[in-house]
C-alpha cells in the first residue's frame, strides 16, 4: 500500500521555507552596507544581493528545469539546499573579510541559483501526487515561500542585533541547509498506484514544444505584468507609508511583515479557488480588481484614509502571491503535467525581468517627483505617477488573459 501523499506537500513548504526568506532580505542592506567600505550606488545592496538573486532565480529555474525533472524532486531540492546555504557562507565570509565582491557571488548568485532550482522542485512532484487538485498543491509549496519571509524577517533582526551581520549569515547558512534537506528527504515521485487508485500517466508538452506556443507566451506576459505590479509596490512599501500616512519606520515595519503574511496567505487561498475557478478566470479577477486597486491608492492617501489604503495593500499582495502560486496549475492544465517542472522554469524568466521593471518604475518615477516638490511640500502625491503607470500595465494583463485559449487536443 502507498504511503500517504500529505508529507509531500510538507517538504515542498520546508525548502521554501528556506529559500523565500530571500524577501527579508531588505533588513540586511544597512548592516552590510555598514561593514563593507564604501560603494557606487550599483554597487551596494539591494542591487548586489535581491535583486541579483532573483534575476538569478528566473534564469538557473528556466536553464535547470529539464534537470529538475529528469533527476527529481528530492535530488533537485537538495542541490538548492547547498547552492542556497553556501551562498550565505560566502556571503559572510566577504563581510568578514571586508570583499564586496564575495558578498555579491554568495548572496547574488549563489543564492539566487539556489532560489531557482528549490523554486521549481517540488513543483513537478506535486502537480502529479495531486492531479484532482492541482492548485491546492502548488498552494501549500509556494506559500512557503512567502512564509519564509515572514519568518526570516524577524530572525534576521534578531540575529543580527545579537552576532553582527556576518555571523547572521553563518548561522543561517546552517539552519537553512537543515530545513530544506529534511523538506527534501520528504518528496519522493508519485506512484502510478496510490491505496490502489490508479493515478493519472502525466503526459503533454516538452518544454520546448510549450514555449513555441502562443499560450506560453501568453502566460509569461502575464506573470511578468502581475509580478511587475506587486513588487513595485514591495520595493517602496516602506518609504509609501512614510511619506504618504507619516508612519514611523518602526511602524512601516510592523505593516511589512503582516504584507509577507498577505502574501504568502494569498498563496494557498487563490491557487485553492482557481480550481474552483479556473485559472483564466481567477487571473482576470487578479488584473481586474488590481486595476481598481491601484487607482484607488493615490485617493485614500490623498484623504487620510490609512485603514482602507491598508487594506488595498493587503489585497494586492494576495493577488501577487496568489498569481505565482496559480500559475504551475495553469501550465499544467494547458500543457500538460509530464514536463510542467521544465516549463515553469522557463516561465519564471518574467520574475527576472519583473524583478528590475518594477522597482525601477516606481522609484525612479517617485523620486523624481520629490526631487520636484518646493521645500516642506506635502509628499501625497509623489506615488500617483507610478500607480498610474502600473494600472496601465494591469489593464495589459487583462487584455492578455482574455487571450489565453486551450491548445487544441491534437497538440497536447
């Protein structure tokens, strides 16, 4: 008789666990910029460390997907468990040996690798132990990520107050490397008999065969205008309510991690409707509702109207978390659950991409805005520039959604 399917979903929320806790990351910029000597703007974390790694996490999943799926989960969740954590070794080493460029090679890229292949790991594994929930089960993994966050936020204060930043990174390396290993010892493939059901054959596209399609392309576009949205936001949460409610940066932070817990909430709760839903219609409810959202921001901060702008904020980070986590049941109901790992390696190329776009659309655009205000000027309305803008790209979201039809059966 087989063994419980349940433990699989565990291990998947164990290694991403550990490897979402790279959106904390923003609570290690200062103490790294105060033990390394003085660097360009280029230079210096974020640029070396986030968003290095997420460029890096698209990039190694599209390049290692078809290895992820042709050695397994578990081989593959370990692999990222020792990019992931010696990544962070290397990190502190450079921070105790004062070498930028050691920092930028751990955490940037090694990481960032690390991050790609444990992002789509546990994918594949999942998609077929739970064919009648497809959604559900990719819910349960990429919530962890953003739990991982929620958890690797307050530990790294914690830490860091207490060992310095560089031996933050020691320990770290090591917790993280225990978690993700007893999370990949936990997946294993799925049976062709599960207590005597016959589980579906996966069977559809090669990856190569998926990305020549007008529907790969599709979803991409939308990934890539769902990620660009919500980490705009994510990248100026902070300074946002600052300059718009005069919250304390104490009081931002508080709001921040609460945004984590949003995030990876929205994880579960859409990927779960969608299979009530559908995907297209769950990601036209994304753009649609965001759409409204991110028009409304700019009039709730103009009036003072802190509850309901928080609680636009929130609802936009469900949907974001929620558009990542929807999307490998998506892949799979189009092309098929053989390859899906593969393919969703490939489709997360639009983080990378969205993971430079945003941020810049909306701080460059912000503080050109405060570069124009007169002296003691209200700061209300640096951010309608950037909403407005990111609206717009909702709306292309939208428009490309609607687009998205079934392959003919032929094909698949």
């Amino acid at each position: 008789m087989s063994k419980s399917r349940w433990p699989i979903p565990l291990g998947a929320v164990l290694v991403h666990l550990g490897i979402g806790s790279v959106y904390a990351w923003s609570t290690l910029n200062r103490p790294i910029i105060a033990a390394l000597p003085p660097q360009p703007w280029w230079g210096s974390p974020p640029y070396t460390t986030f968003t290095a790694a997420l460029v890096l996490l698209g990039l190694s999943a599209a390049t290692m997907g078809p290895w992820v799926e042709r050695r397994g989960a578990r081989v593959a969740a370990k692999t990222s468990a020792m990019f992931f954590a010696g990544g962070l070794a290397l990190g502190g080493l450079g921070l105790l040996w004062q070498q930028p460029l050691l920092v930028f090679l751990g955490l940037g890229i090694l990481c960032g690798i690390g991050c790609g292949i444990g992002y789509i790991a546990p994918v594949s594994t999942l998609v077929k132990w739970f064919p009648e929930r497809r959604g559900m089960a990719t819910g349960f993994a990429i919530m962890g990520f953003g739990g991982g966050a929620f958890l690797g936020g307050y530990a790294n204060a914690f830490l860091i107050e207490q060992l310095g930043v560089a031996r933050t990174l020691f320990v770290l390396s090591g917790v993280y490397f225990a978690l993700m290993s007893a999370g990949a010892q936990l997946l294993r493939p799925a049976p062709e008999v599960h207590r005597g059901v016959t589980m579906p054959i996966a069977t559809g596209l090669t990856r190569s065969e998926a990305i020549r399609t007008p529907q790969f392309l599709l979803l991409w576009g939308m990934l890539c205008v769902n990620v660009t949205a919500g980490i705009g936001i994510l990248a100026q949460a902070s300074p946002m309510m600052q300059d718009l409610f005069g919250r304390t940066p104490k009081q931002a932070a508080a709001v921040v991690a609460v945004i984590s817990l949003s995030n990876a909430g929205g994880r579960l709760l859409w990927s779960s409707a969608s299979d009530l839903l559908g995907r297209r219609a769950t990601y036209l409810l994304f753009f649609a509702v965001q759409f409204a959202l991110f028009l409304a921001i700019p009039r709730f901060a103009q009036a003072g109207a802190w509850w309901p702008f928080l609680a636009c904020l929130l609802t936009v980070f469900t949907m974001y978390g929620g558009g990542f986590a929807t999307m490998p049941a998506f892949l799979a109901d189009l092309f098929g659950a053989r390859n899906v790992g593969a393919i969703h390696g490939a489709v997360l190329t639009a983080w990378s991409v969205a993971a430079v776009m945003g941020p810049v659309i909306i701080t460059q655009l912000s503080e050109r805005a405060r570069a124009a205000l007169a002296p003691g000027a209200p700061r209300v309305h640096i951010y309608d520039q950037p909403l407005m803008l990111l609206a717009g790209l909702l709306v292309v979201g939208l428009v490309l959604t609607l687009a998205v039809k079934p392959l003919p059966s032929a094909t698949k």
